[in-house]
C-alpha cells in the first residue's frame, strides 16, 4: 500500500522533529558535561601545581640533605670520628 505525497511530507517532518529534538538534547549535556567538567579540570590543575611544587620542594631537601651529609663527613675527618 503506497503511501501518499501528503503521508510521506508529514512523516519527514516528524522525524525533522525529532532530530531538532534529539540535536537539542545533545546542546543541553554537552553543557552540563562541562559545567560538571570545569570544576574537575580546575582542581586537577591545582593539585598539579601541588604536585611540582611538592616535588621541587622535595629536591631542595635532597640537596640539603646532601650537603649536610658531605659537611658531617668532612667534621668526622677532621675530628678523627
């Protein structure tokens, strides 16, 4: 059974509908996706900064660390510890 040109308008534009429908839905979470997103970003940023800092701070103290250990050594040397 054959449809008829005004059946088959009708059908393409419930279905143009539905794909405004469906592209709007995607709109609206895509932006909670990064609404939800942004804040994460932010702190993984933050805890990067953190991070490197810790890290760098951490380096100083090896340094430290050695040079007192060097300076120990030669304070042995000299008081025949």
């Amino acid at each position: 059974m054959p449809l008829n040109e005004d059946a088959v308008i009708q059908k393409l534009l419930d279905q143009d509908e539905k794909l405004e429908g469906i592209s709007t839905q995607i709109q609206e979470l895509r932006a909670e996706m990064i609404a939800h997103l942004e804040p994460i970003a932010t702190i993984v940023k933050r805890l990067d900064e953190e991070r490197l800092a810790a890290v760098h701070w951490i380096e100083r103290v090896e340094e430290t660390v050695a040079t007192h250990t060097e300076e120990i050594g030669k304070m042995k040397e000299t008081l025949s510890v």
